[in-house]
C-alpha cells in the first residue's frame, strides 16, 4: 500500500487562510472565495506531492524553506518525510521575512 502524501497547517497559516477568505469574500464575493480555497487546497496537494516544485528561499541549519507563487500569494514551506509543513501563505506584496521569523 503506497503512503500518501501529505501537507500540515501550522497555526499561523490557518489564520492567514482564514484571512484570505475573508478578505476574498469582502471584496470579490463568497463564491469567488469559495474557488479560491479549493483552488488553494489543490495547490498544496500538488505540492505534497512534489515538494520540490517550489523556488529554494531560505536555509536554515536543519531544513529549506521554499516557496510558491499560487495566484497572487506566496506558499512557505518545508518537505517532510510524508509530505509538507506549511509554515506560512502570504500575499505577494508582502514583507516575507518580517512575516517568517
């Protein structure tokens, strides 16, 4: 039996997801944030399963941290063993390193 891969929410992702959606339903609408959150779920089971789709970002003394462009928003993440830990998805004009640390 093949293991499936997998991605992880860390508790700073899930809130900026929450904050897309509702920033999506605000100014474009419940169905658009509603195509934008399955859109997004697509995106990060695409790349639990090819973790290195993403750009190298940052390298810390244990792990890579990549990226990934999905619309106008940057996906953070780590590889793991089964798949990836999102660590953040942030809007594409943002300060990434301030928001990272």
């Amino acid at each position: 039996m093949s293991k499936k891969n997998k991605y992880i929410l860390s508790v700073r992702s899930k809130e900026d997801i929450k904050s897309i959606a509702l920033y999506t339903i605000e100014k474009f609408g419940l169905e658009q944030s509603k195509k934008c959150a399955i859109g997004l779920s697509k995106e990060l089971e695409f790349l639990s399963q090819n973790p290195n789709h993403g750009k190298r970002y940052l390298s810390t003394s244990k792990k890579m941290l990549f990226r990934y462009r999905y619309i106008s928003h940057m996906i953070f993440y780590y590889p793991t063993e089964s798949g990836i830990f999102i660590v953040r998805v942030l809007g594409g004009r943002m300060n990434f390193l301030k928001h990272i640390k």
